[in-house]
C-alpha cells in the first residue's frame, strides 16, 4: 500500500528507498491525498454525467477518465513542485499550480454540491416547472384566444338575433291579446278586424322566429364544433409541450437552480475540495528539505555537470578540427603542381564552353 501511494505522488521510488522511514511515509501521505482526490472527482464526474446521459454505464466509464485525468494533473504538479532553500522561490513555483488545483477543486465540488442539495434543488425546479407551465398555458391560451373571441362573439350574435326576435313576438303577442281584452289599441271588446289584423302580424313573427330559430340553432351547432375542435387542438399543444418542462432538470437547470439557495452553505464545499487539493501542494511547500529533495537535487547537479562537461568538450572539438582544417588548407594551396593541376582543367572546361556556344549559335543562323 505504502508502495502505491509513492507511486501516486509521483516521487522516484528508488531514489525514496535510500532515505529513512520519515521520508516514505511523508511520500506516502502526499500519495494518498493525490489518490483519494482523484477518487472524489471519479464520483463527482460519474454523478454529473449520469444526469446528463441517465445511464450508469455511460456515467461510470467517462467519470474513470475523467479520475485518471484528475489524478494524472495532480501527480504532475506535486511531482514537478521542487524544494529549495528560499520559500519565496518555492511559492512563485507552487503558484501556476495552486491556480490549477483552484480551478480542479471547482470543477469537483460542482457535482458533489448538485447531490448533497439535491432535495433544494428538486424544491426549486418544482416551483420553477409550475411557472413555466402557468406561462405555456398562457401562452398557448394567447395563440388560440383570437379564434375562440371570434366563435363565441359569432355564437352570441346568433342567440341576440333570436332573443330580439322572440321579443318582438311577445310583444305582437300582448299587442293582439289587449286589443281582444279592450285594454289597449281601440279600447273595444272582441275580436274585430283590427284584432285579426295584430293577430296576423303576431302569427307571421311567429313563423319567423320560428325559421330563425332553426337556422340559427344550426350556425350555432357547427361554430360549437369548431370550438370544440379548437379547444381540442388547444389541449393537444398543451399536453405536447408539458414533457419538455417535465424534463427541465438537466445538469445546467440543476446548477442554475442550485445557484439560488443560499451562497455560504455551497461555498464551505467549496473550500473543503479546495483543501483536499491544494493539501498535497501546501503539505510539499511548509515541509522543510528532507534527505529525498537532497539526494534529487544532487542527482540533478550530476546530470547538469556532465551535460555541460560534454557541451564543453564538444565545442572545444569543434575549435581543434577547424584550426587543423585551416592549416591543411593553407598548405596546399602553396603547392605549385596542385596550381598547375588546376589550371589545366580550367583550360580544358573554357574551350568545351566555347564549342559548345559555337554549335548553338551555328544552328541559330542556319
């Protein structure tokens, strides 16, 4: 176990096993805290991801990679985080890092906030789905409230056109009942012809209303279908949309929703993932050098000694080489046969040149 956990802090394991005790279990420590953080991030990932995919092995298989790569950037920053004499060089070295670890710890948190406050957030989303389904209802009532106006303001015309006519009716009605009465019109008993006249007229608005009334209760029957299948049409959007609000608790409703409870309860998981990530980074600055840092430091002052040794001897090859190159050659050229030698050949490419310019020009001219 201890093994693993040096594994994990990234430290030459070698190197580590010629120290003494303290120092592996220092090792170890720092180890642990980079394998348990990267661990959290497995969950936290899986999580996240399970509400965005609903399936778990969708969820498990992308929240592993997402741990190894938490715990491959957590490894590489204590590993490469180098202790020195002057703790002021030490934390502008650990600073680009203490900004990453800052930047994981957010990232981490997020999905483990989404489940500890998950009964808020479901209260939330709650409250949140009413109001958009009172607005869809709105809305939708909006789109389809012109045509209804329409068909009832049609529809109440229709019944106010047979409501006049059954009051001009009953008006003709009293009209011929008291003259026949004596009360009104001639003011004479019985019925005489201008009571058969009143009686006439009563029984033609009679036959009227009657007709209007049928035709009437006809338009009035179709406009109630069309209502009705406006009403139809109204309640089919209506139940085709409320899955889409049913629906609206997707990892970013969920972290808006969660954004509106109360900031100090989230931000204390907050710091507490912060701690969990920077401990191996602050564990590795406030700890004094140790025979391990010592003994990789030297092994580091080795290997640079013997790469500028090498550098050195490479360069003082190449001064000897063209020294020794530069004297060759200014031997030879004192040498008169090589002159000699020379001049021959440019002799000889000078003619094979102007032959060759004779031939050329020849075959120009014709």
């Amino acid at each position: 176990m201890q093994s693993f956990f040096i594994f994990c802090s990234g430290a030459d394991a070698p190197l580590l096993d010629e120290c003494h005790a303290g120092e592996r279990n220092k090792y170890a420590g720092i180890g642990a805290t980079v394998f348990f953080t990267a661990l959290m991030a497995f969950f936290a990932a899986s999580y996240a991801l399970y509400t965005v995919f609903d399936s778990y092995w969708m969820a498990i298989a992308l929240g592993l990679v997402w741990g190894l790569l938490i715990f491959n950037l957590d490894r590489y920053i204590v590993s490469t985080l180098k202790k020195s004499d002057r703790k002021i060089n030490e934390f502008w070295q650990a600073l680009p890092r203490i900004v990453l670890a800052i930047i994981i710890a957010m990232v981490i948190s997020k999905p483990l906030e989404l489940k500890i406050f998950e009964k808020e957030i479901d209260q939330v989303l709650l409250e949140e789905k009413n109001a958009m389904t009172l607005e869809n209802q709105e809305q939708v009532g909006a789109l389809f409230a012109v045509e209804e106006s329409a068909f009832a303001k049609a529809i109440q015309e229709l019944k106010s056109e047979i409501s006049t006519k059954k009051a001009e009716v009953d008006a003709l009605y009293t009209t011929y009942i008291t003259e026949a009465e004596g009360t009104s019109g001639t003011n004479k008993l019985g019925k005489g012809p201008v009571y058969k006249e009143k009686r006439e007229k009563h029984d033609a608005a009679q036959a009227d209303f009657k007709e209007l009334t049928s035709i009437n209760t006809e338009k009035i029957a179709a406009i109630e279908l069309q209502l009705a299948d406006l009403k139809t049409r109204e309640t089919a959007q209506l139940a085709a949309s409320q899955p889409i609000i049913e629906n609206f608790d997707g990892l970013m409703a969920r972290i808006e929703a969660l954004n509106k409870l109360p900031f100090i309860t989230s931000f204390f998981i907050f710091l507490l993932f912060l701690a969990i990530e920077t401990s191996p980074i602050i564990a590795k600055l406030i700890a004094p050098r140790g025979a391990y840092d010592y003994k990789f430091a030297e092994r580091e002052d080795l290997i640079l000694s013997w790469v500028i040794q090498q550098k050195q001897q490479q360069s003082i090859l190449v001064q000897t080489d063209k020294e020794l190159n530069n004297r060759v050659y200014k031997d030879i050229a004192n040498e008169d046969e090589l002159y000699e030698y020379k001049k021959k050949i440019a002799r000889e490419l000078l003619q094979k040149q102007a032959d060759a310019f004779y031939n050329k020009q020849k075959g120009v001219l014709g």
